[in-house]
C-alpha cells in the first residue's frame, strides 16, 4: 500500500510545471473604431489586421496618419480616417503626383504625340551644339536625364526644388528646370529630381496645345488628364495645379480622396486596365515599373521595392516584401503601395517628418505580410 504522504507530491507535479511556464501576453482588446474600420471578411486574420491598421494611427513613432484605405482584389477591406478627416477629403500628393504625370506621359506616347526614345522637344535645348538636345524622353522619366539639381538643400531654401516651387521660379516652373545646364552626361547618373517632372508636364502641354496661353494649356492638360484618365479610372475628386504659366505641378501638386488614390493603384495593379478596358498599353506599365538603368530601386516616375545601388536607405522594405511590389510615394509620408502578386493596394496619407519615417514604413511592411501571393 502507497503511503499518502508519497502520493499528494505527485498529485501536485502538473501544478508545479504548470507554474514554470511563461504566458504570452494577451494583447488589450482594440476600440470599437479600430475594428470597424476593417470588412467582417478581409481575406486575413481581421483583429490582426485591424491592429496593423491601428497601429499607423497610435503609434507616436509614425504620427501623424490622417487615413488608411487597404484594397484587396479591387475591394475595400480596410479603411480609416483620423479626425478631421473623412472619406470626402481631398489629400495633397506631393511626389505621388509624378506617378500620375509618367502615366499622362504614356498616354501622349501612345497618342503618338511624344516619342519615348527621341530627344525631349524642349525648345530651350534646341539651339545647336546645345548637349541637352540629346536628353532623351526616356532619360527624363528614369530621372538620369544628367541636369544640375539640388533636390534637398541645406538650408532648404537653397534646393532648386523649392526655388523652383515657392520662390524665383514659381511663376514659370518649366523655365527654371530647362534653364539648368547639364551636371553630367545625360543618361549617365540618376538624380531623383522633381523639376524633372515639371519638364515631363511642360511637353505634355505643348503637345497638348501648341503655342497655346496660359490659360488654353491648363485646360488642355486638365481636360486631357480628366478624359483620358481620371473619369475612365473613377479618380473623379482629382485636383491638379497648375502653375502661373499653365504648367501642372507635375512633381507635387495633385489632391484627390483617399479611396481615389487607391483606385490608381488599382489601375497600376491591373496594367492600365479598368474593368477589363485597356486605358494605357500594358506595356506602358511594365516600363513604369521596370528598374531604371541607374537606380534599381526607381522605375519611370515610380518606386519599386528594390535595394538601391547607394548607400542611402531603401524608400520601401525590400528585406520583407515581393520584389514586384511597387509604389508611388509622397513628401511626409504619402503612400501608395501596389502589389500584383497579393492583388493588394495600401494607401496611407499623413503629415510624417522624415525621422519618423521608418516607423511609417515598418507599419505599412506589416500589412502587406498579412496578404498571401496569389
């Protein structure tokens, strides 16, 4: 017979063990605006998504996220406003706008109105032994067109893209930009550059309306931009500015709602095409999104999620997402993520300065982890 006193340790082991073990953290349950945000069905995990969403908005790290929109498959799974701002609010582009300007662009090649691998009809690099005469449309939308440009100065008002944007050269920003004299071979070096934009939006109006005002070439562009592109996409809050001279700001300046950037990348996703109907050749895309000869990680007047050939840190996050993956990316933190593979668009607009931007990025990788390839 077994002695009680032998038996009451053993009785007692599972208990012991148990008290050995560390338990995971239980994550606090999200408020009721965090889970709404996300589509009873998302494709994923929705309380780890909606997190993931959530965390844009609440981390002090990535202040300050003014609204999310996660599409998958051409449908909304996820969408978030902060407050003040709402599904009707027009956002600013800042550099998206030049993934919409390279589109404009291709669509003016496919007109036949602009030949990509000719020199750019620029008429102040015309004048004979000028060497800007041989810069390339191509070159241009790769931004290695080798024209001076300080893109970020020290002190900021010394950069030529605000000298060009908010001081001497605002009245007539494609002035300024033709005006700089080559800094290198063109083709030789890339240089992300946003007068280089404004070049690209200045051939589109002259192609647009020859010889035309002010006036006649912004709305030439308008119209075009709103025919061609805005109303066949669904992009129908588009704002585009212009400058004095009727110049789309082509590098900075185009507001539109939250949902329409997302129906761009959409468009992007799908090729060129909307519901079936080619709105660009397809090919026109695969060259967008194709690594510039120069910069891996940059296409033609888009961002890919590429290591770049520097040592400057990667736009994206190359180490986590496809390669595939793609984006149009803005000043203080505007994205448009497109991922083909994942069937997945991500926009996030905000007001981020650039030390915090990692955490932006880090928050955004997250979200397109949860979304299998297809």
């Amino acid at each position: 017979m077994v002695r009680r006193s032998c038996i009451l340790p053993l009785l007692m082991l599972p208990a012991l063990i148990g008290c050995g073990k560390a338990t995971a953290p239980v994550a606090p349950p999200l408020d009721q605006a965090a889970m709404a945000a996300v589509v009873e069905n998302p494709g994923v995990d929705r309380d780890v998504l909606a997190r993931s969403v959530d965390a844009l908005f609440t981390d002090p790290a990535a202040a300050e996220t003014r609204a999310v929109v996660v599409m998958l498959g051409g449908r909304i799974v996820a969408e978030r406003y902060a407050a003040g701002y709402h599904e009707n609010t027009r956002f600013v582009s800042w550099s998206m706008a030049k993934s919409i300007t390279g589109v404009m662009i291709g669509l003016l090649v496919s007109d036949g109105r602009l030949r990509l691998n000719q020199p750019a009809p620029v008429a102040a690099w015309q004048r004979p032994g000028d060497p800007r005469g041989e810069i390339t449309l191509r070159q241009l939308l790769q931004m290695r067109s080798g024209l001076r440009h300080v893109e970020n100065g020290d002190p900021i008002y010394t950069s030529d893209e605000v000298r060009m944007l908010f001081l001497d050269g605002r009245g007539d920003m494609a002035r300024y930009a033709e005006n700089q004299p080559l800094e290198v071979e063109p083709g030789a070096k890339w240089k992300y550059s946003t007068a280089t934009s404004v070049i690209l939006a200045d051939l589109a109006a002259r192609a647009l309306a020859p010889d035309g005002d002010a006036e006649t070439r912004r709305r030439a562009v308008s119209e075009y931009l709103r025919t061609r592109l805005f109303e066949p996409v669904g992009m129908k809050s588009m704002l585009p500015e212009f400058d004095a001279s009727g110049t789309l700001i082509g590098g900075s300046l185009i507001h539109g709602r939250a949902r329409d950037w997302a129906k761009f990348g959409e468009f992007l996703r799908n090729e060129g095409a909307v519901a079936g109907a080619q709105i660009i050749p397809r090919a026109w895309i695969e060259f967008m999104t194709a690594p510039s000869p120069r910069q891996p990680e940059y296409g033609a007047q888009i961002w890919l999620n590429r290591k770049p050939s520097g040592n400057e840190p990667a736009a994206l996050f190359p180490d986590q997402g496809p390669a595939s993956l793609f984006a149009c990316v803005g000043h203080l933190g505007q994205y448009v993520l497109v991922s083909p593979k994942q069937k997945l668009v991500v926009v996030r607009l905000g007001k981020t300065q650039e030390p915090q931007m990692p955490a932006v990025v880090h928050h955004l990788a997250e979200i397109v982890a949860q979304f299998p390839a297809s």
